[in-house]
C-alpha cells in the first residue's frame, strides 16, 4: 500500500470540495420549483467565472506594468475565451419558460445582479470606474472590494502608460485616440502595442455582447417588467449598452484614414 505519510490520500471529492459546493445551493420558493436550481446554479458558475477573470486581468495589469506584453497578450485572450463562454450560458437559462420563473421570481426581491460585485469589479480594473454605482452596495465585503478596485490602477491606466513610456503623447482623449491610430496604421513597426489593443478591444466588445445577450434574455423573460432589484428592467439595462472600456481604440476606428 502507498503510504501518504500517514496522511489520508488526497481523492477528487476532498481537493475540490464537492461535499461543500453541491450544499451551497439554496432554494428559497416552498414548495421547491423545479427552475429555481438552474436559476442558482447559472449564477453562481458566472460567480465562479468572475473570480476567475479577477485574478487573469490583476495579473495582466502586472504583466502590463513589467513589460511583459506577450504573457499580458496570452491572459486576455485566455478572458476572452472565458466571457464567450459566459456569453454562451445565457442560452441554458433561456430554457426556462417565463411562467416557470414567475412561480418563484417573487422569492428574489428586492435582491438583483445589479449587486453582483465580482462584475463591478470587471468593469473598474477594465477601466470603466463610476463612483455612482457604489451607492447601490450596503454589504461589508461588498464595500470593502469595490473601494479597493475604485483606487487600483486600471487596464486603461497601465496600457496608456505603456504607451507613453513608448514615445506617444497620451495626456488628452485626443492624444491617445491618435496614438492609437498611428499605431493601427504600422502594426509591424507597433507590434507588440497593436496585438495588446487588439486584445482588449475584443474583452471590451465580449463584454458589449454580453450586456446585448443579456438584456434579449431578459426581455425574453419577464419582458417590460421591473427588475427585482427595483430599476425599470429592461430600460434601464438599454441605457447600459453604450459603455465602453476602451473608448479611444473605439474613436480610433472612426478616425483612421489611408494616407
Ligand atoms: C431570468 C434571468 C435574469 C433576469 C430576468 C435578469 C434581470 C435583470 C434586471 C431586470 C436587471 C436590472 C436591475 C434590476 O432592476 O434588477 C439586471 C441586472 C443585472 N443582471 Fe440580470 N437577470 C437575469 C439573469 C442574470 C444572470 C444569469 C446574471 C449573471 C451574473 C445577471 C447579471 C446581472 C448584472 C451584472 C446586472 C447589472 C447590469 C448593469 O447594471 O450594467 N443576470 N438583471
């Protein structure tokens, strides 16, 4: 027999705590509703994903600040591959029918994924910071995440900084649409700059898709109705549809002229 120095073995259910994680969903309707398990099991993967996510774009801000461009690169595309997931999921939860999510929908007021932290916290270290929105959160870890991420630099900070040590003039919206632009214009010349936009433009758009996936999903569901957490629903999520973590490599776009 092996002997694990008399520790009992390591198996697959202790390592990733199975035991634990299956109790940790909760339903609240009586009697139970067969829909309310998806509906937490869908959230707390996207929880789960967030996290993940956290720590990929702390490390690429730290690849970022060490010029370590190519491992910064690998992580945002490895982001990316992870929100189109995320994008993809949404279909699961488009299976319930919206007269299955009424029967236990009252259950969830007032709470909403408009208190979901871990995507504040997305939005903040992308680079899209809005003080407004922490007004909304009253949980002691809620706080204490969201005010550390609101002074982190962000992303957009580090990148630019890039930019500058580089030689470009960043100090104005328009000295940095421009950077862009003369980057875009000699990928060869800017290679390393170009590919790192290039992959945070797509974590941007995943985003955009994702807001877009969401609000369909939404309006699919419970169509004009308010919003457990309070907020008109679906028009206050169109008003969401225009934020972007980038906007320079946006303008950029529009800006770009051949010579
Ligand atoms: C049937 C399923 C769902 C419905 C009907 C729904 C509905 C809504 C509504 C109406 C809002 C606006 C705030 C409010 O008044 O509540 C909202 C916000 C939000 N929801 Fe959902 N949602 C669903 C599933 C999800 C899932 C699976 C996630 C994944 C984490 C999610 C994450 C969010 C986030 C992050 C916000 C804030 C968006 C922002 O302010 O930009 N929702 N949701």
């Amino acid at each position: 027999m092996t002997n694990y120095g008399g520790k009992a073995p390591l198996s697959y259910n202790k390592y990733l705590k199975v035991e634990q994680l299956i109790e940790l969903q909760k339903r609240l309707a009586l009697p139970e509703k067969h829909d309310e398990l998806l509906f937490i099991i869908i959230h707390q993967t996207f929880e789960l994903w967030f996290k993940q996510i956290l720590q990929e774009l702390d490390a690429t801000i730290e690849y970022i600040k060490e010029r370590r461009i190519i491992r910064a690169i690998r992580n945002i595309r490895r982001v990316c591959e992870i929100e189109k997931i995320l994008v993809a999921q949404f279909r699961v939860l488009e299976t319930m029918t919206p007269h299955d999510f009424l029967l236990f929908r009252e259950e969830l007021k007032p709470a909403s994924g408009f208190q979901s932290t871990q995507f504040r916290e997305i939005e903040f270290l992308s680079g899209l910071k809005d003080e407004k929105l922490m007004r909304f959160f009253d949980e002691e870890f809620a706080i204490k995440r969201l005010k550390k991420r609101f002074g982190d630099e962000t992303l957009h900070d580090v990148y630019f900084a890039y930019l500058k040590e580089r030689g470009f003039a960043i100090d104005t919206f328009e000295n940095r649409v421009e950077a862009v632009v003369k980057i875009i214009k000699d990928i060869e010349k800017h290679a390393e700059e170009f590919e790192l936009e290039e992959a945070l433009i797509e974590h941007d758009e995943i985003v955009s898709k994702w807001r877009y996936h969401h609000i369909k999903m939404v309006e699919r569901t419970v169509g004009g109705k308010i919003g457990t957490g309070g907020s008109e629903g679906v028009g206050y999520l169109q008003t969401t549809l225009a934020k972007r973590f980038y906007p320079e490599f946006w303008q950029a776009r529009t800006q770009l002229e051949i010579e």
